[in-house]
C-alpha cells in the first residue's frame, strides 16, 4: 500500500540516472498581509535542483550561448521567489552544487548561503538590481528584493498513487512525478518585499506545499489548488478542506498518456480521490 512517508524517507530524488538529466523542486505558496495596511498579498517560494553530477565550480546554465555551443546541460540549485498581483516580480538566484548541504532523508533539508528549506522551515533572501537583471538574461528574471523566514506546519497531503510508490520511482516508469506532502499547510513569519513588511499568519495564509521531480516536464500541465473553502450550502468557512488537481500529458516511458489528471477533495476530514494511477479504483 501507497505510503506519504515513503517519499519522506527518500526526500532528495536526483540520484542514479536522475543524477545526470533530472530536476528535484519543492514548491511553497501563500498569503501574507501588508504589516501596515493589512492588505493581502500572495507570495511562493521555490527551490529548484537540476543534474547535481554534471557540477562545475559555478553554476551552469544552460540558456547561455557558450553553454549551449559546448553542449553543456544545465546544473544548478535556484532559489525563486516572488509575489503575484499589481507589482508582480520573479526573483532567482542560482547556486554551485559545491555550496549547498544536502540532508536528503526524513526531515529533508537543503542550505545554501542563508537560503534553508526544510519539512518545517523556510528561509532566504534573493537581491537583484536594475543593472543586474539587464545583464544577465539568462536569470530569466525582475529586478526586487525578498526576504523570509517561516516555519511550516503541513495539514492534510495529497498521496497521488502507486505511480509515485518507490518500485515506480526506482524505476522512473514516468518522467515527471509529483506529491503534495501539505496541500492545506500553515505558515508563520515574515516576507519583506522591496521595502514593506507582510506578515504571514497560520490562519489567513492558505498556504500549500508539493514537490516534483522527474527527467522531463508534463506539456500541457494543469494545477488547480485550494483550501480557502466556503460551503455553498450553509455559507460556513471549511475549516478542513482543500482540493487539488494536476495532470495533462503525462509520460510513462516516453509513452504520453493524453488528457490525464489526478485530483483529491478533502471535505472536512474526508477524502474524494479521483486519480488514474490508483489502479485499485
């Protein structure tokens, strides 16, 4: 039987083959509120890893034109993070393999610089100015500054199936495989978002957490989440539910497999799955 933890207990997956053409992502969204205004604005932080054997003293990315003319594949931890809304704004910084800790069992934890991310914690900055972010194309992103510092306390998990059971891992049947470890995830801390404060309350964050990682990614892919839930029959707050959908095109192979999507409603302490990889169903 299909166990969350499973993962937990092989948290780091860019190991063997992966190792030399594959990606590792933990994903982090939420609400915060401006510290003066009170005013809700909806941050996410990433940290993302690719190709860990194919190192070099810097990081190496691929987008550059001598990169690309050497046949160099990109290798890299990015930190990204960022806010939605009116002044949106993308920031990345990449870091050498050789400047990164690694503890890739249960509870994971990944540390670069003050950049640290873990089960229960989160914490980084990334500066990027004008000059910089014109300069280097290949960052792919704005120009800002961010900072936090959180801890993490995941709720409910989304267990997507035997496909991402460990003999399927092992033998890396599909080529992007993903977990929500804390599809309803509480935070607590603080952003500071070019300049102003935002506060990050477990009970107005709606947080959500998941992982991905795989040798290549879903094209099209569909993402669909919440737990910010009202009942349409009594007008009540859900106060222990959320949904969550992904899919599209997965690959089995390098076999896709056309309009597929797994999806879970968790409705006040029980569970609706609807998930093509759970053969039992």
């Amino acid at each position: 039987m299909f166990d969350h933890h499973d993962i937990a207990r092989d948290a780091f997956m860019l190991h063997g083959p992966l190792a030399h053409r594959g990606y590792d992502w933990w994903w982090h969204s939420f609400t915060a509120q401006d510290a003066e205004t009170g005013e809700d604005k909806a941050f996410f932080v990433e940290f993302f890893g690719c190709n860990p054997a194919l190192e070099e003293d810097e990081p190496v990315l691929g987008q550059l034109p001598a990169n690309r003319e050497a046949g160099k594949h990109p290798s890299y931890l990015m930190v990204k993070a960022g806010a939605w809304g009116k002044d949106h704004c993308q920031l990345h910084r990449f870091f050498a393999w050789k400047d990164v800790k690694m503890h890739g069992d249960a509870p994971y934890r990944i540390e670069a610089a003050d950049c640290i991310a873990g089960e229960k914690r989160l914490e980084g900055s990334i500066s990027i100015t004008p000059e910089d972010a014109a300069a280097h194309p290949e960052w792919m992103c704005d120009a800002g500054t961010i900072s936090w510092k959180l801890t993490i306390d995941k709720q409910i998990a989304f267990n997507v199936g035997y496909g991402a059971s460990k003999p399927l891992r092992d033998a890396e049947a599909f080529a992007m495989y993903w977990h929500a470890e804390g599809m309803k995830s509480a935070y607590s801390g603080e952003v500071i978002f070019n300049g102003k404060r935002y506060i990050v309350a477990p009970d107005k964050c709606w947080g959500y957490a998941d992982k991905n990682w795989g040798r290549d990614f879903t094209s099209p892919w569909v993402w669909l989440s919440s737990n910010c839930l009202v009942s349409g029959r009594t007008g009540q707050v859900l106060t222990n539910s959320a949904f969550d959908i992904g899919g599209g095109r997965p690959k089995i192979y390098f076999m896709p497999l056309d309009r597929r999507l797994l999806g879970v409603f968790y409705y006040e302490g029980r569970e609706y799955d609807f998930n093509f990889s759970k053969l039992h169903l």
